[in-house]
C-alpha cells in the first residue's frame, strides 16, 4: 500500500510544478509563460442588462411550471406577493402535505431535500463547484481540442487549429454540471444541465462563433433532472446519464432521442457515471452507501455496499479490468478487479492507498498534506494517476493534486509521484487527463483563479503499445528528451 | 394465410416457438390481472369487508373459471393475429388515400371483425364479473298492463357493445400507429427486465386509450344507440321496459357508475391485448446466435453467411444481421471464425459471403436514395436526354469469384455519385416533366417502375394504372408480412425495368395523352378534398425511403467493428482485400445521405416519440443511420489511422477519408 509519506515534499510557495522528467517533477519559480487561458472571473450574464419587469402570477406560473415542474410552481406562488389570501392558504395546504411527505421520504434519502443547484455542487467531480469559473471541462478524445463550461452557463470550445472559438449558449443550458465529447465523432458535445441534457452538433469547419441553438438536441425525460453526471459509451453509439433525483439510470440513443431507464430499486439515485474504456462496464455510485457496477452487454448490475459513505469518485484501468475508487469519509483508494473468468468472485475490494493527513517539514515550516478524496483520474496509458484531495479550509489544508506511478501488470503497483501545485492562492478544482498524448501523459488542471494549465509527464510506456479493440493503436514513440517539448505547449500560441 | 414462408425451418424452428412462449405467459398473466380487475370494478368504500369477500368468493366460483377459460382463447387468438400480421419493415402510408386504403383492405377488415369479435367476448366476461345490473341480456319484467315478459336489460347491451367498439378501434388504430410493427432495440435487456420495464407504459397507454374509446363510444351510442337496441329486441323477441329511462339519452349515459365500469372494461380488455403484443415483441426480438460455421453439411443452412443472404422470411434476415453486429462487438471467438479460411482449399468463404450482403446491402440503400433524390431534384424539370446512356446496374458484378473483392457499381464511379444521374438520368423524356415528386400519386406509371423499391406509399396509383403495375398491387395495400417482398433490400436494382422501352420518340397521340391528362391533373389538383386525400404527409415518404434501415445500421455496425477487430485479429488478411470496397461503399452512402438530409422537406431532428403502444422506431431509423454510418467510417479510420494511405482509393474518395482523418466531418 501506497500512502503520502512516501512521497517527496511539496514546493516552496511561489513555485509551480511545470511537468515531469526523468522520472521527477519540475517546478519553476513563477508562470507567466505557461499560463494559457484566463477565464474571466465576471458573472457574464446579459440579465444585468435588463430591468425588472413584473408579470401577472399566471404567467410567472407558467414559466415555473415549464422550468421547474409542480415544485417550481409551488414555490413560485408562495414566494409571490399577491393579494389573494384564500389562494395563498389553498397553495400553503398543498404544499405542507407535500412537504410532509417529501419530508418522510427525505428521512430516508436526505439529498432529496437539497435543491437541485446544492445538489449538483453536492455530488459534482469538481471541488467546490457553486463558485468555480470552469464548472466542467472535456479533452476531445481523438484530436487537440476541448470545451469548457464557464459560470455564465456558457460554453467555450478550444481548437489549436482553427482561429475561431466557438461558444455555445441555450436556453436550457443552466448549471452545467459535466461536459463530455462523443467517441467516434468529430463534433456532438453532450451537455449535463440542470433540467436536461443537450448534444451539441458543432462542425468543426464552421466559421460561425456563436452556433444556433438549432445545433443542440434536447434530451429530456420526466423525473430526470438535474444531471449530474453523463458518460458516452467508447464506441460512441450509446450515451448514459444520471440524476441524484431518478432512481433510474438513463441509456440513451441520441440519434434518435429514445432512452430506456434502467431501474433498480435502493440507493434514491445516481450520482456519478463511469464508463470502462473497453466498454464492457459501467460504475454507478448512488448518493447512499451503495455502489452498481453494470455489465453492458445485457445491462445487470452488481451491488456493491460501501460501509462508511458513499461512493465519491472512480477510475477504470484501461483495460477495463480494474476499478479504483474512493469513498466519502475515508482517505483511501479502494481497488476491484473485473475478470472474464468465471469462478473468481471477489467479495471486497482492497485498499491499494492510504492518504491520510502527512506532514511534511519543509524550509516553509510544516505543511500538512492529505485528507478525503474529491475525484480520481487515470491517463490512458495506466501510468499516472491523479488524486484531487479535498483539503480543509479551517485547519488550512489547501486542495493539492498528489500524482501516482501505476504499473498494472504483471501486479498492480502504485509508486508515489509527487504533487502538483499551482501559482500562490490557486486552488486546483477539475482536472482531466489529455486522452491520447503522445509522449507520455498530460494533465489538465482547471484552478480556482480560473486558469487551466496543462502538466505533461514525459516517461516512455513501459507496456507494449495497446493494440485493444477501442484503443488506436498508438504509434510507436522516439525517444525524445522532454527538452524538445518545453517550448511548444499545446495552446500557447493561439489564446492570450 | 400460411404463405411460403411458413416452410422456413427458421419460422417453424423459433418464431412460431417464440410467439408460444409468449402466448402462453400472456394466458399466465391472466389471473391476477382478472384479479385486479374485479377487485377494481366492485370497488367500495363503504364496505370493504363486504367487498373483499365478495371478491374472493368471485375468483373461486365456476363462472369466473369459465370467463377464465373464454378469456384465455381470446388471447390465444390475439396472438395468433399478433404472429400472422407482425412486420419488422413498417408499412409506412404516404398520403391519406394510401392510408384509407390500409384501413379498408380485406385483411385488415378481417383482423378488425375478429377483434369485434373477442372484444364482445371479453366485455360479456367484464358484464359476469362485474354481476349486478350488467349480469344478463335479458330480465323478467311487468308490462304495465300486468303480464311477465323479458326485458331487455339495456346496461347489459351497453357493455357487449363498448366491447366491440373498443376491440374495432383497437384494430384500426394498430393500422395508423403501425402497431403490427416490431422493433429491434439497442439496448439489449433480459427478457424479464424488459417486461418489466415495459408494464408501467403498458398501464398508461391501455388507461388513456380505454378513455379515449369510451368518450367516442358514449358520442356513438348517444347518437346510434337505438339502432342495435330495436334490432336486439326484435331479433331476440325482448321488450324495452318503458319504466326505465333508456340509456340513448344524455341522463342515462352521465351515469359515473356506467361510465367507470365502461371505462375499467375497456381497461381491462386493452391492457390483457397489449400485454400479448408487448411479450410477443419481447420474445420475437431476443437475439437469436446463429453458428457461423458447421462441422456438418446438414446444419450448413442455418449457418450466418448462409443465413443472412435469405430474402424471406425478414425476421430471419434481420435476426442474422442482428446477431451479426453483436458477434463483431462481443464474441472474439466467434470473429476468428468469420475471419478464418476453409479448410480444404483455404478460401475465406464466411467473410466473403458476410462482406458482400452487407456491402449489398448498402449499394441497395444507396441506390434507392439517389433515385429518389433525382426525382425530388428535378421538381418537374425536363433534362436533357443524352442518348445512348443507359443506366449502370449493379447486376454486371460477378460476385462468383472469392477472391475477387466485390465490386460495388459505385467503385466504377470514381466522381460523384451524383454526376452520373445528371448526365443521364433514368427519366425519359416524356416522363420527366410530369414527375413532380416521387410519392404524388400524378407520377407517372414509368417512374413508379423505376423506384417500384421506394415507391411502395401510394398505392391508389397502382390500382388504377395499367395491369403492368397491378400485378404488384396486392402487395402494396396489404399490411402484412408479404410486404417485405417490395421493401426488401435485397431489392437489387438490376430488377428495375430499363426505361429504354420508354424512351421511344414522342408520337403526335402520346403528346396528345399527355396533354390531357395534365389538363385531368391540373383540373383536380383545384379540389380540396382530393389534395387533402392525395397530398404527401410530411416526413411520410422520407421515413418510407429508410423503413427497412435496422438492418443497414446492423450491416455498417458489424462491418466496421469486423474491420477494427481485424486490424489485430485476422491472421490471414482476408479483410484487407474488400477493404477498399467497404470503404468507398460507405462514403458513398455518406455522400447519399448527407445530401437526402440536405433536401429541403427532410426535417433534421426526429420528432419526439409520443407514449403510444404503436412503435416509433422506425421514424426516427434514418437519423439513426446517419450517426451510425459516420460512427462506422470513425471506426475504421482511428483504427487503421495513416495505414489508410496505402489503400487503393479515387482521389474523391481519399480527399473525403482525409477530413475524417483529420476529423473535420
């Protein structure tokens, strides 16, 4: 078992880790050269540009009832100021009763009775998701561009090889809670929102900055709402989503916008999704102590019961044969392997790392490092991990990003890496790793400050190239030192 | 009934055991449905002891065995009807009139007769179990002036009617919504699972549509009612009890009573048929593993390559081509057979024979769509005719030779597709400016030839035009399975007629004719009511043209995933030598489609699926493909990557692979 104090000390303040090689991480002292985009920290918004304009209550009822279904409306008359007293009762009655009920049910599901935005910063991948700038943020899968979903709702699409810079706006698109592309696909961008899902068509020779709302299809279902996580089959045909709200898991086809709710009773939800990259299964955490792991072929589930909380994060190998995943409460990394072989049941997972609290002595004084686990990340190659670590604001532990060496055959291994930290005051809140990075792995990391930066960690696979049926064959690698690559960041260029 | 395909070892092997299995769980289900409809339809508040005891006496008594019995052959029969009338291509009616014409075709009468039938059957087991008012027909009673008759019992009459109003609008809806239509899904799910799954739709749909029918049926009654009652009294010798107030008027039929227990009936009987069409689909569509290749010659008939070139029976086909695609995502054994060679000679005789259907099977849809976009496109414009240019069939291909990659027509076409049609195009002279659109029923006779694969919507047009065309008629207006004939895919364009038997000069009469019946067409084209018949339904024909797209979607599904698969698994490089073939095969349909959604009436995003009982697959098939297809060109090209340059290719064909490469479609 791997744990923190194994690890090299963090930096000094005022250094930044720039990438790794020759097996360790470099820092530099500042970071003007590698700051690539800077996100304005502005709520953009065009409401601040009108006035308030008040409307009849039937008409306010009307678009809360579109927007937020029965409960939108409930609050939206009691929280009206008319004059109509007999109506407020009538209106106050229903909704006691129906607080009463809820309540009942909420007793047994608390997140039920959060709201949907709590909701959504609850059980989202990215830490603090309410006040962050980049809510979500997706690396195309084959080619050198991603999308960033921004505070304002909006979202930013980042290609190296086109001057444009597309950003996608909906009437529906509020409170983007994940953004991922589709496999096999040049151009559909699914969104998470809170009310629905929408599968964004963005041609990618198109010159147009702003496409219409035209290009987006709304995938929407009763009860589903809001989305807090989403995930595309790899071979791009099938795309799954979740809502803490729906018991039921929804598998859609969106080409012809059809879904089919794959429900199991237990659990009150479905709060994360991951997909294996070999396609063959699907993690589905619920916000009780309760874990599914799907089969895709015929769509059972295993039940896995957690003991302290509930499932907070996974990662698949990239073989598809083995999950990492962590658990609300505890500082540890829990592994499961999945096998074809028949007979070989594993009836617990094992702790492959232990993050507790460590502290190291540095010429800062003490910093204290560890602690509960925000999200988990493994680059393709399986030979990087990243841990996103919570950190605690009140005995001034701040977030950090500690890095694993992985080695999964011929047994798994974890070896300790490093961390990785930004600029002074920057918090890290999202990352992801770059899915086919030629030279070893790249992660993206998404700050508080509303930078994203990419760390490359160069290293030569040591596994043969992965000739999978999902994996392209990746071509066969020079040696070449990390020298070459320090001055050609990926997007360095194009975005001031 | 029993055509030929009834002979199928497949149908009698599987599909007729099938549609048993299903058959028999829907009897099984009956009881504690029954249950539950008694315990609903004797509902009270005020006695529930009372109630429930009834309830219980009710389910063990005789009668209720005996309307289990009877109720239990209805659903033997709804299934039989259920297997007799099921189609896996929908028969997709262009124009109102084509519509009609479904709705009065002697089969679909039949069907609706019987449905008539069992749905009285089933509403006198509701009047039994229910008891009371409704138990019997007729009642002793006093006439006023003292002497005991039998009365009619009028609520009794009501019910065994709503039943036959139900049972026929059952049947007729099933024509419109394409209820007889069976649909494959992606996601493929236990069977259980999917029952499951399937019931609270089934629950809803039979509730609202029971509603529906029953507001319709109280219109009619209220209206027409007195019609059966006067011809049950004379018929029978019953009298109409003049103390009673009858129940043809507006207070007799706002009885709420009359009108749940009309309501619960009507239920009860939609959601006993649903749940038979719901298993049957559930068993029909279960994946069916073919083996792909015998050890012994007698079972070499029902091997895959074998099996996915029959044309008949469809369910056959679409079952191989199904379990085609999951064998190419799932199965690498069952690949490695695919991909091996035989074993004397050593020829790869299963991937030839899996390549070449599939890759005909995309030609076929590739034809049919340029076909209809040249009719669409020339909007009643006359072309040049440039003589001596015939059309190129794709009947000169020698598919005889293993080694030789099959070559599609379309290979010979390095340009456009498109450039051909222009510089000849099937259109005659003198068809040409009367073919304002492929559907309308003003095309002309030889066109209607020519896309007979597409056309199959109106079939008003058939019926009147020459005996030629008649002899494909019957097929065109039935619902049933036969219909696969016309829409098969397996359809080759080699069997179109050539138009050069039409293009002879344009005599003096000809020109004559044609004159009319432009003046005909334009004088009726000035009515409403034959518009509003004759007028295309939107979407209409652009589903038509994709109705049988499954089995497309199937064929790009498993061949690109055969090809990725072989990138590492096959040995011998058997894949290698179609690969140009499959390639420029897809860009070409790519190119097709791309440019059937650029037509203008082709809306870009599939309507919403409303909860119906009727399957909405098939509208939403040529999106379906549309993603498949550019899935599929995906697939192969990140799997072989810049590999891709050393195959042979046109210079239109590699230039649209290179914004794939780059991923810029």
């Amino acid at each position: 078992m791997c744990s923190l104090a194994l690890f090299p000390p963090p930096l000094p303040s005022g250094h930044t880790t720039l990438c790794e090689s020759n097996n360790e991480l470099l820092s530099g002292a500042s970071s003007e050269d590698h700051r690539l985009i800077q996100v304005s920290q502005n709520k953009l918004g065009i409401n601040t540009a009108f006035l308030d304009h008040s409307e009849t209550l039937w008409m306010r009822s009307a678009a809360a009832w579109r927007d937020g279904g029965f409960t939108g409306l409930l609050n939206e008359i009691t929280n009206s100021h008319t004059e109509d007293i007999f109506q407020i009762l009538k209106i106050w009655c229903t909704l006691a009763l129906l607080q009463w009920v809820s309540s009942f049910h909420g007793s047994l599901f608390p997140h039920l009775t959060l709201s949907s935005e709590d909701m959504i910063a609850e059980f989202s991948q990215v830490l603090n998701w309410p006040d962050c700038v980049v809510r979500a943020f997706a690396w195309h899968p084959h080619t050198d561009k991603f999308a960033v979903a921004l505070l304002d709702d909006s979202i930013k699409i980042y290609n190296p090889k086109s001057a444009t810079t597309p950003t996608l706006k909906h009437r529906l698109q509020r409170s983007v809670a994940a953004v991922q592309w589709k496999p096999l696909c040049a151009s559909a961008l699914a969104v998470a929102c809170q009310n629905c899902l929408l599968v964004w068509h963005v041609d990618p020779c198109s010159l147009s900055t702003r496409p219409s709302s035209g290009c987006a299809q709304v995938l929407s279902h009763p009860g589903h709402s809001p989305v807090t996580s989403i995930a595309w089959s790899p071979s791009g045909s099938l795309l799954v989503s979740a809502s803490p709200m729906d018991t039921a898991m929804m598998v859609w086809d969106v080409a012809a916008e059809n879904c089919v709710p794959l429900q199991r009773v237990g659990g009150g939800g479905v709060t994360f999704l991951s997909w294996s990259p070999d396609g063959s299964h699907v993690l589905a955490s619920t916000p009780s102590l309760l874990f599914r792991v799907w089969e895709t072929r015929m769509w059972t589930c295993e039940r896995w019961p957690c003991v302290k909380g509930r499932c907070q994060s996974g990662c698949w190998s990239p073989d598809g044969s083995r999950l990492l995943f962590t658990v609300q409460g505890e500082t540890v990394i829990y592994a499961l392997t999945f096998t074809d072989a028949p007979g070989k049941v594993y009836t617990a997972a094992a702790v492959v790392a232990d993050l507790s609290e460590t502290t190291f002595n540095t010429q800062d004084g003490d910093i204290t490092v560890g602690g509960e686990i925000q999200s988990l990340a493994w680059d393709p190659k399986g030979e990087r991990l990243a841990v996103l670590l919570k950190g605690l604001v009140q005995s001034d532990r701040p977030p950090v990003i500690a890095v694993f060496k992985t080695r999964t055959s011929p047994i798994f291994e974890l070896l300790p890496c490093g961390f990785v930290q930004g600029e002074p005051g920057a918090e890290p809140r999202l990352m992801q790793f770059h899915p086919n990075f030629q030279h070893g792995a790249l992660l993206t990391v998404c700050w508080s400050t509303g930078r994203i930066t990419h760390v490359p960690f160069y290293f030569l696979s040591a596994g043969v190239p992965h000739f999978g049926l999902n994996g392209s064959p990746s071509l066969p690698r020079p040696q070449e030192r990390p020298s070459d690559f320090a001055n050609q960041s990926l997007f360095t260029e194009m975005i001031s | 009934m029993f055509s030929a395909q009834q002979s199928c070892w497949f149908v009698r092997k599987v599909i007729c055991w099938r549609a048993a299995a299903s058959i028999a769980w829907a009897v099984l289900l009956l009881p504690p449905t029954t249950a539950a409809f008694i315990i609903l339809s004797r509902f009270s508040i005020l006695h529930p002891f009372q109630w429930i005891s009834e309830c219980l006496s009710l389910l063990t008594s005789a009668s209720a065995i005996f309307s289990f019995i009877l109720l239990g052959g209805v659903i033997i029969i709804v299934g039989f009807l259920n297997l007799e009338y099921y189609t896996v291509i929908p028969n997709i009616a262009c124009s109102k009139i084509a519509l009609l014409g479904q709705l009065l075709h002697p089969r679909q009468f039949l069907s609706s007769l019987v449905h008539c039938i069992m749905g009285i059957i089933v509403a006198w087991c509701c009047a039994v179990t229910i008891g009371g008012r409704y138990e019997t027909l007729g009642y002793p009673c006093v006439e006023s002036d003292g002497s005991p008759e039998m009365c009619l019992n009028e609520y009794h009459l009501v019910l065994l009617l709503a039943g036959a109003f139900v049972g026929f609008s059952h049947s007729l809806l099933g024509v419109i919504h394409n209820m007889n239509y069976v649909s494959f899904h992606t996601v493929q799910r236990y069977k259980y699972l999917r029952f499951k799954g399937s019931l609270p739709l089934v629950v809803k749909c039979s509730a609202t549509q029971a509603l529906y029918s029953v507001r319709n049926y109280i219109v009619i009654y209220f209206f027409l009612g007195y019609i059966p009652k006067t011809w049950m009294c004379k018929t029978l010798n019953l009298h109409l009890n003049s103390s009673l107030h009858s129940l043809d008027t507006i207070a007799g039929l706002l009885d709420l009573c009359l009108i749940y227990h009309l309501w619960i009936s009507a239920t009860f009987l939609l959601f006993t048929w649903y749940i038979t069409l719901v298993l049957f689909r559930i068993f029909v569509t279960e994946v069916y593993s073919f083996p792909v290749q015998s050890s012994f010659t007698e079972d070499s008939h029902q091997c895959l390559p074998k099996v996915i070139t029959e044309k008949q029976p469809m369910i056959l086909k679409f079952l191989a081509l199904q379990d085609l695609a999951l064998l190419s995502q799932h199965a690498p054994l069952r690949r490695s057979e695919v991909f091996s060679l035989s074993q004397p000679g050593g020829h790869p005789h299963n991937w030839n024979a899996i390549s070449k259907e599939c890759l005909s099977l995309l030609s076929d849809l590739t034809q049919r769509l340029i076909v209809y976009h040249d009719t669409v496109a020339t909007n009643g414009r006359a072309k040049p005719l440039s003589t001596g240019s015939e059309r190129k069939t794709s009947s000169d291909t020698s598919g005889d030779d293993p080694f030789t990659p099959k070559s599609t027509p379309l290979m010979k076409t390095p340009a456009s597709v498109f450039t051909r049609s222009v510089v000849g195009g099937p259109q005659s002279p003198l068809t040409a400016p009367f073919t304002p659109d492929l559907d309308s029923p003003f095309a002309s006779p030889a066109l209607r030839r020519l896309t007979a694969p597409v056309g199959q919507c109106s079939p008003w047009h058939d019926t009147v035009q020459s005996p030629h065309i008649m002899r494909r008629g019957p097929k065109l207006w039935s619902t049933s399975t036969d219909s696969h004939v016309n829409g098969s895919p397996q359809l080759s364009p080699a069997s179109v007629p050539s138009p050069k038997q039409e293009v002879s000069k344009p005599s003096l009469l000809a020109q004559f004719l044609q004159n009319r019946k432009e003046q005909v067409k334009n004088f009726l084209a000035k009515r409403v009511l034959i518009m509003y018949l004759f007028n295309k339904l939107p979407e209409a024909s652009s589903q038509a043209l994709f109705a049988d797209s499954q089995a497309h979607i199937w064929a790009l599904e498993g061949l690109s995933y055969l090809v990725q698969a072989s990138f590492s698994e096959d040995r011998f490089g058997v894949v290698q030598t179609t690969l140009p073939s499959i390639l420029s095969s897809m860009l070409v349909l790519q190119e097709a489609v791309d440019r059937h959604f650029k037509l203008p009436h082709a809306s870009s995003k599939p309507v919403r699926s409303s909860g119906t009982m009727g399957d909405c697959h098939y509208k939403t098939l040529r999106f379906a493909l549309r993603a498949t297809l550019k899935t599929a060109i995906y697939r192969i090209t990140t799997t072989f990557g810049d590999h891709l340059s050393t195959v042979q290719m046109s210079a239109e064909h590699r230039k649209r692979l290179q914004q794939f490469l780059e991923y810029k479609e």
